[in-house]
C-alpha cells in the first residue's frame, strides 16, 4: 500500500490539537517519523530531546487548526478547541 506522507503530516499536526496546553504547547505522542517532518516543515519545534511536548510555531497552529475544522468538525460552527 502506498501511503500519502503529507496527508499523516496533516492528520497528526491537527490531532496535536487535542493535547494542546498553555496556547501552543502539545504533547508529542506520536509517530515520530511524522513529527520529524512537521519540524522539517517548520510547523512544530524539534521533536527529539527528553520534553514530552512541543510548541507549534505560528503557521502550525494556524494550520492545525484549519485542518482539525476541516477534518473533524461536525459543522462549520463547532467551537475549535
């Protein structure tokens, strides 16, 4: 099966959104293939290192959250977290 690399990139980074914390901080439970290419995309800091969260930059928030309202919304007007 051929897997789309920036479509999990894309699913991960708005799931981030679910462990956000102090405005842009997220816990880093996840494939840390993908969170190394969101850093590469200079849409979260480094991953790697004994923290157990990272912080979204300014383009990955704004990104992660049109993208969990995209994916996951039950409508337009839902509340983003």
């Amino acid at each position: 099966m051929d897997i789309d690399d920036n479509r999990i990139d894309d699913a991960v980074l708005a799931l981030l959104l679910l462990g956000l914390d102090d405005g842009r901080r997220a816990w880093k439970s996840f494939d840390w293939d993908a969170l190394d290419r969101l850093h590469a995309k200079g849409l979260i800091s480094d991953p790697v290192g004994k923290a157990k969260s990272v912080m979204f930059t300014d383009e990955g928030l704004e990104r992660a959250r049109s993208l969990f309202r995209e994916m996951f919304a039950s409508s337009p007007a839902s509340s983003e977290p």
